[in-house]
C-alpha cells in the first residue's frame, strides 16, 4: 500500500531548501559588485549574473514565508491556538525570554537605521566587498551606459559618427539589427558577449590596418583560450600571454608579427589592441591553429 502523502515532511523540507537558497543568494548579493558593473562586465558567479541571484533571493524568501504560513496553519495550529489560550488564562511565564528578544530585536533594527557599530561595521565590509570588483579601466563611460542604444551612447560621450560605430562592428563580424533601439547590452547577449567588449570595440583608437584582418571575433562571441573577461586579460603583459599559450616571448613576438601585429615593450594586450585596432582576444585565436 502507497503510504499516505506526508504535507509536514513536505513543508519541512521545502522550508529547508528555501533556507539553504536564501542564505546563499543573500552571501552572493552581499558581496557582488555594484548594478552598474556587473551589467558593463556580465558579472556572474555560479552560472548566475547578479539579477539572477536577486531573483533567486526573492522568489525563495516567497517560498519561505508561504511554506511558514502553511507549517502553522496546518501542521502547528491546534498546538499554537493552546499555547495562546494558555498563555491567555495563566500569562507571561517566560517574561525574561521576551523581554530580551524584544530589547535585541529593537536593538538590530535602529542599529541598522541609525549606522551604529557594530551594525555599521557589517554595511561598511560589504561595501568594501563591493567596491573590490570594480577596476578602473573596466568601469562604464557614465553608469548604466548597457541601457544606452548606440545613437545615444555616440551622442552622450561625442563619439565617432554612428555610421563609424557600425562600420567597426561589422569589421569585427558584430551582429545588430537597429542602432537606435538595440541598446549596447542587447548587441552583447546577441553576439555571446558583454557590453563592454562591444563598447571597446568602436571606442579603441584606429591606426594602421595591420590586424584588421586577424582573428575577428565572431557573431556567437565565444569564448577563446583566454577564458577571461576583456577587462583582465587586456591587462596581460606579453610575458604573462606568452607563459599562457605555453610559448616564449620570442615565439610570441615572432607569430604576431607574421600577422602584421606591431608590439611595443612594456604594451599590454589592450595597448596592442588599441594600437592594432584588433580586440586582445582576438590574439588568442592565432594560437589555436
């Protein structure tokens, strides 16, 4: 005989997995970067971008309050509506126990507020946690620029014409429809990519054609030996790109100027991009043949 379907195991268990989510994607929001980065770069951790952990966070604290709801009425009523009449007839017999949790609870609650330590201390280390994700050199022209089409983004920051932007999205082999309703995040979910690899691609600096031809990132966007994203790898030194492809420096130097891809000492990977007019992942590709 099937055993009778068990709605307090159910609930027990749903309560615990609603916990275990929600105090993960709580650890995970605490300590993401601003809304402002994770869209520029595609911040993920997990598999999931920072909306998606939000989401997650509300949707099981949902969960949570639903199933509570459901655990009292169901399971725990006659034993709550006793504990209350008894309560009623006979009074406070735990007055210590409520007093304390109600001194504490009030505590937590202005501490947080007010900003008062040690409440203030928790705030200020995970907008420390925060703040760390952010580099310089990967942070937007002006916050949400993502949203932006590409008409707007030329128009707010003076950039090069429109018809330059597409131009250079077309070298790189960048899928788009329409320039003034695909906004910058829409081309980069189009293309496997970020906002900013789109951005740094009609923004970098035109010189000699040399790599114009080189590598050209693809419409799928997907990813290269470097695995990274744009913003940690155009920091790579020839010395650290060198060691990653298992060649050596002079190896290195030797292929990319086989491609017509000019290197100067000290240039990093986005310095030889800017120079060359090429994406630094684009370097990757010549690798894997």
């Amino acid at each position: 005989m099937k055993k009778k379907f068990s709605w307090k195991a159910f609930i027990s268990f749903g309560l615990t997995y609603a916990f275990v989510i929600i105090f993960l994607s709580g650890l995970m929001l605490y300590a993401s970067p601003p809304g402002r980065y994770a869209h520029w770069v595609d911040w993920k951790i997990l598999g999931f971008t920072k909306d998606g952990w939000g989401a997650l966070h509300i949707i099981f604290s949902l969960a949570f309050v639903v199933l509570s709801i459901f655990h009292l009425f169901t399971i725990n009523w006659q034993s709550f509506l006793s504990y209350m009449k008894s309560k009623k007839r006979k009074g406070l017999n735990k007055k210590r126990e409520f007093y304390i949790s109600t001194v504490l609870t009030l505590a937590f609650f202005f501490g947080v507020i007010y900003s008062i330590p040690p409440f203030i201390y928790v705030s200020d280390f995970g907008e420390y946690l925060t703040q760390s994700w952010e580099q310089v050199e990967d942070e937007p022209p002006i916050p949400h620029a993502e949203l932006l089409t590409l008409a707007e983004l030329a128009e707010q920051l003076d950039l090069v014409l429109v018809d330059e932007i597409t131009r250079k999205l077309e070298l790189h082999d960048i899928e788009f429809s329409n320039t003034d309703e695909q906004t910058l995040q829409d081309i980069a979910k189009l293309n496997n990519t970020t906002p900013i690899e789109i951005y740094e691609i009609f923004t970098r600096k035109r010189s000699s054609q040399g790599g114009s031809g080189v590598g050209r990132q693809g419409g799928s966007g997907g990813s290269v030996s470097g695995g990274s994203s744009g913003g940690g790898m155009g920091r790579k030194t020839i010395v650290d790109f060198a060691d990653e492809v298992g060649k050596t420096q002079d190896e290195v130097l030797s292929i990319l100027g086989e491609n017509g891809i000019d290197v100067k000492e000290g240039q990093t990977l986005r310095d030889i991009g800017d120079s060359n007019d090429i994406n630094p992942r684009d370097l990757y590709e010549l690798f894997e043949k």
